[in-house]
C-alpha cells in the first residue's frame, strides 16, 4: 500500500527529472546556437535518419560503455560514457526548438525552447512507454542528429535574436 510521503517522493523524483530535462535543453539552446540550429534544421529535413544514425551509433556506445564498465577501470569508463549523454543532449534540444518552432513561430528562442521542450519532456517522463521506449529513441535520434549536422563543420545561421529593452 503506497503511502502519501510515497507518492510524494516519486512524484518530486519525476518532476526533478523534468526540470533537469527541460534546463538541459533550453541551456543548449541557448550556448550552442549553431549547433542546435543545425540539429533543429536535421529534425525538419530527415527525422527518420536522424533517429536511425543515433540508434546505430549511441546504441552501439552504450553496450561499449557497459561492457567496458565491468572491468577494471570502471568510473573512469562511466565519467567518459556521460560525454555521448551530453552529446545527446544538445541534439534533442535541436528537436525541441523544432517542435517549439512548429508550435508557435514567433516566440523568442528560449521560448521556443521551453515550449518544445516542456511537450517533449512530458512525453519523456510518461511511465513506461515514455521511460522505455520514447525518451531512449528521442536521445538516440538527438545523438544522430548531432552526428549528420557536423556541427563543427556546421554553416547553419542562427535564428536572429530579438533584443530586449536594458533595465533601468
């Protein structure tokens, strides 16, 4: 029988989860503008390419990084591993400027990244099916994403940014 503190707990677990999600996100948004919007522009042409690179290659890294984390040495293998997780990251902060984008277009950036993020995130965070099946597919394909835009290669112009009024 669940108690309230129970439930409290699990539901403050998942809505932390949320939270850092969602700063991930509207974080990468806003440092790597060019990359993102290299992402962003790889989600809107070819989503299904971007999906299948990333459970080809991110796949494959994590079996690696399991594997190789039984043996000696194991900390330092899964410190390293977070490097892809991260990678990941700021491609799926490119499919939520996508989808924030589709959602209203005349928002500024982070809006749009809160927007698309805080709907993906959502759908991250919805039990089982979003756990098991949506946010390591979203991930993966945020990790292909970031493979096919070559970021550091990357000619993508980002979007313009609108200035804000200076306190007084």
């Amino acid at each position: 029988m669940f108690y309230t503190g129970t439930v409290f707990t699990i539901l403050s677990i998942v809505f932390g989860f949320f939270l850092v999600l969602l700063a991930y996100w509207t974080a990468a948004a806003g440092l790597f503008v060019k990359t993102t919007d290299a992402c962003r522009q790889q989600y809107s042409e070819r989503p299904v390419r971007c999906t299948l690179i990333g459970i080809l290659t991110f796949g494959v890294m994590l079996v690696l990084i399991l594997v190789a984390a039984k043996g000696p040495g194991a900390g330092f293998v899964l410190l390293a591993g977070t490097i892809p997780l991260l990678i990941s990251f700021v491609g799926t902060a490119g499919l939520a400027l996508h989808i924030g984008t589709r959602l209203c277009n005349t928002a500024d950036r982070w809006q749009l990244a809160m927007r698309g993020g805080a709907i993906l995130g959502l759908c991250f965070i919805t039990p089982f099916l979003g756990w098991f099946i949506i946010a390591p597919i979203g991930l993966a394909s945020g990790f292909g994403a970031f493979v096919l835009a070559k970021p550091w290669k990357s000619t993508a112009v980002p979007a313009p940014m609108s200035a804000t009024p200076a306190l007084s």
